[in-house]
C-alpha cells in the first residue's frame, strides 16, 4: 500500500466548494480523506507532506496543448512536455491532433497513449481530428476515435470553413458524447494575416487580421449548437465581440463554451511594436508590469515570440476577456502551448510559425491578472483550471472528493520570481515573458499520490 499525507495547507477544492486549512491522504493513488481525521486515518509508516502557507488544490488541467509527438519531435516530445506541464503545476493535460501524421485514426491515438504511458510524467489526454488529415474537407471516423479513447474532436490550427461538414460533425459528435472544440478563424477574413488589424498594423507595416475573422466563427458555431444541441467549446477567445456573443448564446441556454489563454488577456497588439510603447500605452492594465515592476523587460519590435493564433489585440479586446472570465462567460484557463524551434521563430515577422509556449507562466499571469488584481477570488481562478475543464472533457479528474485520483497541485500565490525562458525542460524557447517578474506559481506535483516534481 502507498500513502502520502499532505498537512497543513489551505485547501482549496471548487468542486466540493471547499476551503479550509486541513490534511489530505491519498492512498493507493486515491483521495482517501480531507479534513481533521486525515491524520489518524494515516496507514503507518505514511510519508508526510508539510504544507503549511501553501494551497493545495485539485491537479490542475490544462485542456489545449500541443506536444508536437509525432512527427515534429525537434520541438516537443511528449516526455518534455509533460515534464514542462509538471514543473507549471498541471496533473492533466489534453493533447491536440495537429501532429504529422494528424490524429484522425484509431492507430494514431494508441501510439500516443502508448508513449505516454511509458515517458510521460502526468495523465495525457488525447483529442481526435474533426476531419481527416485536418484538411476540412471529409469527417474522420469520429466513432472509432471515440473508442479509441479520445476525450474531444478539434482541428485546432484549422478551421473547417464549410458549415455543412460541421453541422454533420456536431451531430455525431453529440452521437458519441464527444465536446466539439473549434478554432474559431474565418480564412477568407483573416486571409495571409499575421497580427491584429488596426493601429499597430498599420503603423507596422504588418498585413492585418482583423477580429471579425474570429467573431464570424463564433457566430456560426452558436448557430449549430443551438441547431444540433451538440456541445461546441471555442479555443483561445481574443476579441470582444467573441465575449459577447458567447454571452449572449450562454444566457439563451446554448450549449457552448470557451476558453482564455494568459497572453490574450495579458498582453496587446502594441507588444510587437516593442516593450517601451507597450510599457507607455498599456502597461496601468496590466498587473504584472503596473504592480511589481519599475521597469519593463526589453523586447524589440517585430519579435515573433509575440506572434501567435489568433493575434494579440488591443486593449479593449483583453479587458473583454477578463470581463468574460470575471462574469463566468469564459470558463476555462488553458495555455494554447505550442514550442516551436529557435530557428523558425529568428526570421522575419511575415514568415515566423505562430505560436507560443505557455507551461511556465500561465498559472503566474492568470493568478496575476485575477485574482492579485482583485477579478477573482482565488477558488474561482482554481476551478477554471480543474473542475470546468474536467467536465468539458467528462474526465473523472479536478476533484478532492474521496476516491477521486490522487492527483494535486502544491502552489503559493503569493511567491515572486523572475521568469527566464532558459529555465525550461521544454525543448523549445519560445516565451514572450522572458525577465517578467512572477508572482504565484506551483511548488509541488502530484500525480496519483506520487510527487512528479517538486521545487
């Protein structure tokens, strides 16, 4: 029998609406107790986990990430990865099939289950292809793939653009019992876009990509929802008018949702014009730079660490966004992860990937820019990591109760460190926050009552 008995910290567990200082055992790799008898109830011989001053919580998720296995290894391995998503707190992590070859057959998700079973250091989800090969143009074997184990269907880093071919994808998905997740870009909108159209694209020199694009999408996608009843999930929401019709569908009783990554409600499209106009035009916004820093860490104009899908938009689009996290209307923290190569990020704006890599920072700048800023207590930060993502996925994860899987998160809130995107065991280096000072971040994973990593 394997024990661990964590003591002492303020436990936070959303799901069970729970916050109190207490002990947690886990035996056998499952939540046995939470509260005063945790203690006594201890198998002896129990190894002991101090957790005083820290907050323990349920094993964070991080539902969209991209760990490039197989096909582009050079970027990502599914053992880098989730050795990066440990040391960020994650327990859970759900993988995007916009690998090469695509996810979009049975073989394919039991090579990567396989795989992950073996080097991966957390629980690794898979998610399948909408479409075969990701093209848009015929439906994958969505009911193979579901027995295969996958837990959603996305083309995420495409969009299927005919809408009959999604209507009938909703409708098997909801057939399965499989949530939809779409990346939400309209290609004739957005066309060879490559940042948010306005100001700075103009002033840039930089072909623009307006919000519409994403909006359209949303729109459609609300349409379907509320036709199908399947439910649809819009990934890494950047515009305002995409906050708003989610809002308005979720009122109407749509079944729809969506998501946020950090850096869209962090950081805006006057970033790529450098750190020193961001610093004069946007920096009072943002908690990061506003509170803790005297001055802003030195980026030049057109870093492409700044470029990724959709773009970085303006101000008022990311006080949208935590508007929409504030108000419940975006459910969901995720990162987007997606490494990629120093040298395809050092050329030319136009020809970099988009694309950046979240694991390290995300928890710091979503506990910054929430719940240090005052838009969220730090149970409903918690819950957007673990309990909302774990019923999208309808996986038995995100939980203290008893018999849940031992999987937790150690974190303090309130530590303050400088973040360097050398310190990293991803393979890849592409972080745009490199030399901002942090402040909140994990301690200690654990996965199945074992401790994966520790600081």
């Amino acid at each position: 029998m394997s024990s661990l008995l964590l003591t002492g910290g303020r436990v936070l567990d959303p799901a069970n609406r729970f916050d109190a200082v207490a002990d947690v055992l886990i035996v056998d790799g499952k939540i046995s107790t939470v509260g005063a008898n945790a203690a006594k109830q201890a198998p002896p011989g129990t190894p002991t986990f101090n957790a005083q001053g820290k907050v323990v919580c349920p094993g964070l998720i991080d539902l969209h990430v991209h760990l490039r296995e197989p096909g582009q290894s050079a970027k990502e391995t599914i053992k880098t990865g989730t050795e990066a998503a440990a040391r960020g707190g994650f327990t859970s992590i759900a993988c995007m099939p916009n690998t090469s070859p695509a996810i979009d057959n049975p073989g394919t998700v039991a090579l990567i289950r396989e795989k992950a079973e073996k080097e991966g250091m957390i629980n690794v989800f898979v998610t399948g292809a909408i479409t075969k090969g990701i093209a848009g143009e015929e439906l994958a074997p969505i009911g193979s793939l579901k027995q295969a184990g996958v837990v959603a269907i996305t083309d995420d880093g495409h969009c299927i653009q005919n809408n009959e071919l999604m209507r009938r994808a909703l409708e098997y998905a909801k057939m399965f019992d499989l949530p939809v997740m779409d990346h939400c870009q309209d290609y004739a909108l957005v066309s060879d876009g490559v940042m948010h159209e306005g100001y700075w694209s103009t002033a840039l020199g930089l072909r623009g990509w307006p919000a519409a694009g994403e909006d359209m999408i949303v729109a459609r996608n609300i349409l379907l929802a509320e036709m199908t009843g399947a439910h649809v999930h819009c990934q890494h929401l950047s515009s305002a008018g995409a906050v708003e019709l989610l809002r308005a569908a979720k009122k109407r009783g749509v079944p729809i949702s969506g998501e946020a990554c950090p850096h869209h409600f962090t950081l805006t499209d006057s970033a790529i014009a450098g750190s020193e106009v961001f610093w004069k035009e946007d920096g009072k916004g943002v908690f990061g730079f506003a509170a803790m820093q005297s001055a802003p860490p030195v980026w030049p104009k057109y870093d492409t660490n700044f470029k990724m899908n959709p773009p970085l938009r303006t101000a008022a689009d990311r006080a949208a966004i935590l508007d929409g996290l504030a108000d419940g209307t975006i459910e969901i923290l995720c990162s987007d992860h997606a490494p990629h190569c120093d040298y395809e990020k050092e050329v030319e704006f136009d020809y970099a990937p988009f694309g950046i890599t979240g694991f390290d920072v995300e928890l710091a700048l979503s506990l910054m820019q929430l719940y240090h800023a005052k838009r969220l207590s730090l149970s409903d930060v918690i819950a957007k990591f673990t309990v909302a993502p774990a019923k999208l996925l309808r996986i038995a994860k995100g939980t203290l109760s008893a018999g849940a899987d031992g999987d937790v998160t150690v974190l303090d809130p309130d530590v303050e460190w400088i973040c360097d995107r050398n310190q990293t065991a991803s393979k890849s280096k592409n972080n745009p926050f490199h030399d901002w000072r942090m402040k909140g971040r994990a301690v200690t994973t654990i996965v199945a009552g074992k401790i994966v990593w520790s600081s």
